[in-house]
C-alpha cells in the first residue's frame, strides 16, 4: 500500500470516528470533562482572562477585525513582491535600516499574512459566530475566543519574520510561528467543542461543515506524523492538500452557504448540494494553493524532500484532485441559487458582502481549472506550465479565498457586532478596486508569465519587452487591490463607532431551513424539500377560487 493512500485512509479514518463520537454524544464523556474543558479555558489563565470582555459576540468581533487588518497586510506584501519581481533594486533604500528583501522573500510573506492572518482569521471569526446561532446555544467561552485572536495574531506576526529570517539566534522562528498556531487553534477547537456539547437539538449540515473544517488540521497532522508522510517531499505535498482541501475548503463552504442565506433572507436552495460538498471536501484533494510542500517543511523546521510519486499515487491524486470538481461546482451553484432564491425577505442583493460572495463563487470554477492543470502538471513531473503556478496560486487566493472569506465577514457584520457598516459607498467602492485590480492585475501577470514561458521553450535568451511592460502594469493594477483592503478595514473599524445600531427586532436571523412554506396546489415532497423545508417546516394550506374578482373599496 502506498504511503499516499495510507496517510488518506488514516485521514478519513479519523474524521469517521469523529462524527460517530459525536453523533452519538459520547464524545465528552462526563460533566468532569466540561468542566475541566472550561476551566482550561478561563480559570487556568489566571489574571489574563480579566483583559477582554465577556459580551455576547466579542469573541467573533476580536477575531474578524484583526482579519481585516492581515488582509490589508498581506495585500501590500503581495503588492511589493510582485513589484520586485521586475524591478529588484526598488527596495535597497531601506538596504541601511537593516531591510533588504527578496521578491521571494516578500511573496512568501504576503502568503502568509494573507492565508493565515486574514483568511484564517476571518473563518474562524465567522464561526465562532455561526456555530452557536445554528445550534440555538451560546458560546462556550466569550473571553477566551476574544483572548486567543490576539496570541493566534502574535503567531502569524512571529512567521512573518521567519518569512524574512527563518533563523535567530539559532531558534527555527517559522517552528515558534507553528507552536503559537496550533495552542491558539486548540482553544479555538475545544471551545467550540463545548459550545457543541451544549446544543438544542440536531446539527445542521452547515454545522458540519464548519466543526469538521476546524478539526481537519488535527486529522492532518495525526495522519501526516503517525505515517511519516511529513518528512517525505510527496508527503509534504499531500499534506499542503489535505489543509487546503480540509480546513480552508470546508469552513468556507460553511460560513459562505450561512453567510449568502442570511444576507439574501432566502433558505439554502439544495441541502444536498451541501452534502454533496461535506462529502466532496472530505474525500477528494482540493488543487487550489501551490504546487509542492515546501510550505509544511518550513512549518516544522524540517528539510523539504523532492516530489517524485510512482505511477499508481500520480493516479491516485489526480483522480481526486478531477473529483474536487463536484464539492467545487456544487457550493459554487448552492451558493449563487440561494442568493438569487424567490422567497428574499428583502434583502439588498447587491449590498455589502452578497458582492463580493458572489464575485469569489463565480470565479472559483476557472480558477479551479487553472489550479488543477498546474497541479496534474506538477505531480507528473512534466512541469511544462510551471511558470504559471505563482500567478495561479494568486489568483486562488484573490479571486476565490479572499472575496469569500471578506464578503462573509461584511455579510455578517451586522449581527456579529450590533451596528452597521459605516459608509456603504464606502464599501461598493472598495469591491469594484478589489474586483477590477484582482482580474485585470492577475491577468496581465499570468499572460506576462506566459510569454516568458513561450520564450524559454523556443530556446531565446533575450527577454520580451511586452512580457516586462505587462509584469509592471499588472503590479500597478494590483496595487488598488490593497486601496481597497484599506477602505475596507477603516469602514468596519469606523463602523464599530459611528455605524447605525442595529435594534433587536431588526437582527437577521438564520434562514438555513424556511420555516413555512405555502401549499397552494398539488404538489410533491421533495419540491417542499429542495424549497429549503425541514422537518420542523410548517406547511401551511393556502385556498385558491376560480370565482371572478370585485373591486377593493377603500
């Protein structure tokens, strides 16, 4: 059996277990667990609990806020690596601070601020917000959701430096940016855990989603070390995979299937669309991201190995890398369909967030073709479009992850933190910067880096000038991308002070499942089901007469 099936059964294998364990509530297994569990999370800090507050929705405010700020961060490393690519000299003023990066070293960085600040961040925030609400409790532990977005920020500010210096004073700093992770995720699961534990009722599949996403980075971890996939250059790969298949893919299904249904006011279209997508993120291997592990390795302090699989796991991999089409297309339809349902309550369809959700699921499918090309590629070894993968990786992560991560957040702004945006011009404005610099930016890059392709295969040593021209235009365009990760941040920070409070009989609520559904003809179950009914849904006869109308008196 080869090590890449072996490390993807002990991975489904755990996520199995999981959901039986939970299911069937022997998952904690006392009242002495719990209580254990929240004496972890706030008694065993001491004093430092006494630093942040314990209001309803403080844990998810601290988390999203500090997204925006990563977001805007890492867009403006994005921004200054792309810059130096064409130009590297432009930075050697700052040569006499101490500061000389690399276009490598500032790309590295902008990934990092990018996927694990502000996407991470955002996810995470979503659901500490979503889980309660869906399973009609409260958050275990306010205090400390809001106390541990600060240590997780700390430990991506660490791996920012090891980005740029990976050694200090002989201490690996990327390790110490790992170990600050994966305490600060720890808290983050075992409190949701016992939000869980206190449930009313069963688990909607958007529950699922999101608990499942958050306890996939374990499931990676135990099938990466107990197989020693990790110190392996396939291995590494497989695991890069798994992280973005497991954590990044399903809590984005998750929190932008809950996030387009509360924003529009309409009911999920298809439940089984999003099953089709649990099951789909579980078991098939997502291509967006890069094309090799070196990121794990740098994670672990450990040496990066080759890529070099046989014949049978190229096989294995590329087939469910094809599969990740279905997860991919049907989150892409279910979400687009419940935004555009017939039944909205009102909602504004083209106000903050629904924009950018809408922007990030109609651009997930090419994204993913480029991605799975660039990915097949790589695990065969030809490598003959490998000068695309940094565009294509970009674009994964501009196009698809960044929109809907930010477009759930400003979706559920209002319910998370009691006030509106402050300026909803403000907002529009910085989608089309957004919108306009990631497509046409990205673009020029990736046709750029098509033509130096073109002239390395044909053997000419002399640079293109339009190759050059269209790199610096590209960087130029992109560059409003991080305008509008400004403008962003400042709007959802000003409106924190100055947006318009939000009343409780105004708060939106979740509308996963509608909760009636009028009969007006004959008609079969499982329309009333895809309408978005439950089994809690009342059906509620409406009478319909042949007879000729009068007029109204008024």
């Amino acid at each position: 059996m080869s090590e890449i099936f072996t490390t993807l059964a002990v991975f489904w294998l755990c996520a199995f277990v999981f959901y039986v364990l939970v299911h069937r509530g022997l998952w904690i297994f006392s009242d002495v667990a719990r209580t254990m569990g929240m004496f972890m999370l706030e008694k065993a800090l001491g004093p430092g609990i006494d630093l942040v507050e314990g209001r309803t929705g403080s844990a998810a405010r601290a988390w999203i806020m500090q997204s925006a700020l990563w977001l805007m961060i890492g867009g403006l490393f994005t921004f200054e690596g792309m810059w130096l690519a064409h130009e590297p000299t432009a930075l050697h003023s700052l040569s006499a601070w101490g500061y000389d990066p690399t276009a490598d070293t500032l790309a590295a960085t902008g990934k990092a601020a990018t996927a694990f600040g502000g996407i991470t961040m955002a996810l995470v925030g979503c659901g500490l917000h979503i889980l309660p609400n869906l399973l009609g409790t409260s958050l275990a532990s306010e205090r400390n959701g809001a106390l541990v977005s600060f240590l997780y920020s700390g430990g991506v500010f660490v791996t920012l430096v090891g980005s740029h210096d990976p050694l200090i004073l002989g201490v690996k700093v990327m390790v110490v940016g790992t170990g600050i992770h994966v305490l600060a995720m720890t808290a983050v699961v075992i409190n949701q855990l016992l939000t869980v534990a206190s449930r009313v009722g069963s688990i909607p599949m958007p529950a699922w989603l999101i608990l499942l996403g958050l306890m996939a980075e374990s499931f990676n971890l135990i099938a990466g070390i107990s197989t020693g996939a990790i110190n392996d250059g396939d291995g590494q790969w497989l695991m890069y995979r798994l992280q973005g298949s497991g954590f990044f893919f399903l809590s984005l299904a998750g929190v932008v299937l809950y996030a387009s249904s509360v924003a529009s006011g309409n009911a999920l279209w298809s439940r089984t669309l999003v099953g089709a997508t649990l099951l789909g993120g579980l078991f098939t291997l997502n291509p967006f991201g890069a094309n090799h592990g070196t990121l794990v390795a740098d994670l672990f302090g450990i040496d990066a190995g080759e890529m070099g699989m046989s014949s049978n796991d190229t096989v294995i991999v590329t087939f469910l890398m094809a599969l990740a089409s279905v997860p991919v297309i049907a989150l892409s339809a279910n979400t687009m369909l419940t935004m555009r349902g017939g039944n909205s309550s009102g909602a504004n369809p083209s106000g903050a967030g629904l924009v950018e959700i809408n922007f990030g699921v109609m651009a997930m499918i090419p994204v993913f073709i480029g991605s799975l090309f660039v990915q097949t590629d790589a695990v065969s070894g030809t490598d003959a479009i490998s000068g695309l993968s940094w565009t294509i990786e970009e674009m994964s992560r501009w196009a698809v992850m960044v929109p809907l991560s930010l477009g759930s957040v400003l979706a559920l702004y209002p319910s998370i933190t009691g006030r509106q945006l402050a300026s909803a011009s403000r907002a529009r404005t910085a989608f089309w910067l957004m919108s306009g610099a990631v497509l046409l930016g990205l673009m020029l890059n990736l046709t750029s880096s098509a033509i130096d392709m073109a002239l390395l295969d044909a053997g000419v040593e002399d640079p293109s000038s339009l190759s050059h021209e269209l790199a610096v235009a590209g960087s130029v365009i992109f560059y409003f991308a991080v305008v509008a990760m400004i403008l962003h941040c400042l709007n959802m920070v000003s409106g924190l002070f100055r947006g318009d409070i939000i009343g409780e009989g105004t708060e939106v609520a979740s509308s996963i499942e509608a909760d009636t559904y009028n009969l007006a003809s004959a008609t079969t179950v499982s329309r009333i089901l895809t309408s978005g009914a439950g089994m809690d849904t009342v059906v509620v006869p409406v009478g319909e007469s042949d007879e000729k109308g009068s007029a109204t008196d008024l």
